[in-house]
C-alpha cells in the first residue's frame, strides 16, 4: 500500500488502554506495517505513542489502535502529524 509519502504522527490514546496488553499490541501491528516509533503508558492511565511511515500504512495501525487488544475499551484516539525523525530504525516500547 505504500504510496512513497512518510508522514509522522503523535498519537494519545484514551480509555480503558492500560493493563491489557495496548502498547505490545501497538508494537505487533506497528512492525507488521514497517512503521518505525514508540509506545509508552501515561501516568493518567493514558497510552502515548509517535509512529512513522508511509501514510497509508499510518492510516492502518490508526485504525487498529481505535479497536485495539481484546481488553481494552478505547474510548479517544486523538491524532496530530508531527514532523518526520531520520535514523530511527524500529518501533519500541518506551519508559514514562
């Protein structure tokens, strides 16, 4: 589905996000699509994560992110473009 376009997004996810398995099943779908990125847990029980690639491929895990892993109940998915990062090569889990 590649299109040649990068783009890089901030994404806040919202709701029952935390405890479930989110950031692992952000990662799983992230690398099956080839973005690069990461994902952490918020202290307000919020996950954050910044991911980046081709823009049909972001339009993708967005998708998923709004379903996201058995568990959870997503109830926001607020999405802002950022500037693009070289050099960065996978997409991981991150600390607070």
């Amino acid at each position: 589905m590649a299109n040649g376009e990068t783009i890089r997004a901030h994404i806040v996810v919202s709701g029952m996000v935390q405890g479930v398995g989110y950031r692992y099943f952000t990662v799983r779908n992230a690398m099956k699509l080839g973005l690069t990125g990461w994902v952490r847990n918020l202290m307000n029980g919020d996950v954050e994560l910044e991911a980046q690639g081709d823009r049909g491929d972001m339009a993708m895990l967005i998708s998923q992110l709004k379903l996201g892993p058995q568990w959870s109940r997503v109830e926001r998915v607020k999405v802002s473009e950022v500037p693009v990062l070289e050099g960065e090569t996978d997409f991981r889990v991150r600390g607070y």
